[in-house]
C-alpha cells in the first residue's frame, strides 16, 4: 500500500523534487578528445542525391 499523493500545486511538486538527491560530479574535469572530422561518402551522398525530386 503506497501513501503517496499526487501533488496539487507547483509548489508541492518543488517541494518534493528538493528531496531527490543530486547526482555526484566529479571534480577533475577531463580535457575532450579531438572529434573526428565528418565527412560525407558516396553511400550518404546518394541518400540526398534526387531529393529536389521529391519535395
């Protein structure tokens, strides 16, 4: 059996969230690794290639 109530106000769904505990961040950021370069190949040009046909 659960006793637990919708909230009825904006402020009762605040109130509640406020109990949910915050994940842990980590304090040492790490640096991003370089993303590799998109690059269009034959197969994802010929996905596009006629679409002026259908629009």
């Amino acid at each position: 059996m659960s006793i637990a109530t919708e909230p009825e106000s904006m402020d009762e769904l605040i109130a509640d969230c406020r109990g949910i505990p915050r994940p842990e961040v980590p304090s040492a950021r790490r640096e991003h690794e370089a993303a590799t370069p998109w690059r269009v190949d034959d197969a994802c040009h010929a996905q596009v290639a006629e679409l002026d046909e259908y629009v």
